[in-house]
C-alpha cells in the first residue's frame, strides 16, 4: 500500500513551510505519493482580493514559476526519497456564507485555472487536462477557525458527476455523510504547520506511478484511510 497525502500547502500559499522543507519533512517520513496543491483564490470578490493582497494565492501570472518549482523539486523527491509529487492547486471559493463557500484540489493540473470561472467550467477544464477533482473538507469541521465550505455538498446531485473523490477525512476530522452516500473518497492533512503532518491520510493499493495513482482514487477500488501518527 502506498502512503500519500494529496492536500498540501506551502509558503506559495498560506502555508508556513517552504516547498524544499515539505518534501523533506514527507519524504523522512516514508511517504510514497504527496501533491502540492497551494490556493488559487477567487479575485472577483473581496475575500480572495484580499487574499491576493497578502500574497496568499498563486495567480496565473505566478503559476508557471509555480510549477517550475513544484517540477525541480518533484525530481529531488523522486531521486532522494522515491516519493512521487503530484502538481496541484486548491481552488478556493471563498465567501461570508459558508453554504455559497467551496474548495476544490485539482491534482496533476497542467495549466492555470481560475477559481473566477463558474463550477463546470473549471471540472470540465480539469477533466480536458486529465486531472483529478476532490471536493475539499465539504462538511462541517471540528476546527472552530476553519469555515466550514458546504457549496458543493449542499448541491452534490448536480456536481457529483464531475467530482472523482471526496475528502472523507481532513486532518482530524473524518466526514461520515461521505461514506453514507458510498462517494468515491481519500483522505489529506490540508497540510500549512509542521504538526498537520500527524494527521489522516490515504492508502492506495496500486503501483507507484502518475496513470496508476489516478487511476486507483477514479475507480476507488484498493483505497483506504489511516490516521498517521508515526
């Protein structure tokens, strides 16, 4: 089984941890599969304005040096650690209500896309560049300073098609309406801070290799969670 973690932030992002210091922290703890997926935040409403501000965003003019980065460095993993490093991003919709609110990974993403563009706009733009698409954290979390991103759950029946996984679990909290509907799912740590590597993460039973990762979470066959504690 291969241990992975698809939801990872770095210093690109709002995370606390540069990208060289994620890939060694994972790859010193015998990860086989992670993805960085740093914010892409909506521009078009004051929330992500302000997240642009403080630089907490890849934007399309930052995204292929983004990418560059992710790549040099996918290599060193795979060199140094045999630990494979998908490129990702989280769009993030973010707003005052959190039933308008919505998070979406895009693993294995190619070329820029826009958290501005309406939903089946982006899936369908995911699925013309064969990447994965996993609807964040989409029910209420335990953390009292996270906002809860319920856009997608509250319209499951008409985005559900587009969707290859769902978190079932993220960090600490484990997100049982997912197993209830038998959504296909993963797990990840929405890594920012060192200590969110202890954490839930995913199992997969397949080869260690791009085609086979995506492969194994589309089909969902061969998955399972644990929670990591070292």
């Amino acid at each position: 089984m291969l241990l992975c973690d698809f939801h990872i932030h770095t210093t690109h992002s709002d995370g606390s941890v540069d990208l060289p210091r994620v890939i060694d922290l994972f790859g010193q703890a015998g990860f086989d599969v992670i993805a960085i997926t740093d914010h892409v935040v909506d521009g078009d409403n004051a929330i992500g304005k302000l997240g642009r501000f403080l630089r907490l965003s890849v934007t399309e003019k930052k995204f292929g040096d983004y990418m560059e980065r992710v790549r040099k460095e996918a290599q060193r993993a795979w060199d140094k650690y045999g630990m494979l490093v998908l490129p990702g991003v989280e769009i993030s919709k973010n707003y005052i209500s959190s039933d308008r609110s919505a998070h979406i990974l895009l693993l294995d993403l190619k070329r820029f896309v826009p958290a501005s563009w309406d939903y089946e706009r982006i899936f369908l733009e995911a699925k013309r560049q064969d990447a994965l698409v996993v609807a964040c954290h989409p029910h209420h979390q335990s953390d009292p300073t996270s906002k809860d991103t319920l856009f997608l759950w509250n319209n499951r029946e008409r985005y559900a098609r587009y969707i290859d996984a769902w978190e079932i679990a993220n960090r600490d909290d484990i997100f049982n309406v997912i197993s209830l509907k038998k959504y296909p799912y993963i797990a990840g740590s929405d890594f920012h801070k060192t200590r969110h590597l202890y954490s839930w993460k995913t199992l997969l039973d397949c080869e260690r290799n791009v085609k086979d990762v995506k492969r194994c979470i589309r089909d969902n066959r061969g998955v399972a969670i644990t929670l990591f504690r070292n």
